[in-house]
C-alpha cells in the first residue's frame, strides 16, 4: 500500500489547492471609432479601425 513517505508542507500543499492554475479571462477594451467590444492591441472586427486609422477596409454592405 502506498503510504507517503515525508509530510507534505504548508507551501506545497496550498500552492496545489490555490487558484493560481487558473486561466483568466481575456480583458476586452471598447474600440475608439465604432465602441464595439474588442481585444487590446488588435483591429477591430466590426470596422477595421485600429488606433484611429482605418487598417481594413470594409465593404459598404
């Protein structure tokens, strides 16, 4: 039968039971020029509109 063979310390044994493993959420930021919901440091999907400037042109539907 296995049976441990040290005790296993305070440290060890909450770093195993912390949440620290844990992926966060990606943070959204608001897009200057449409306000729509966006990742930081990318064009805007909605747009096309990355610091002010048109990046991608959209097609006029």
């Amino acid at each position: 039968m296995a049976v441990p063979k040290r005790k296993v310390s305070k440290a060890r044994r909450d770093k195993r039971r912390s949440q620290v493993w844990k992926l966060s959420a990606p943070a959204f930021s608001r897009c200057e020029n449409c306000g729509e919901l966006k990742l930081a440091h990318r064009v805007c999907g909605s747009c096309g509109y990355y610091k002010g400037k048109e990046v991608i042109a959209q097609s006029a539907e």
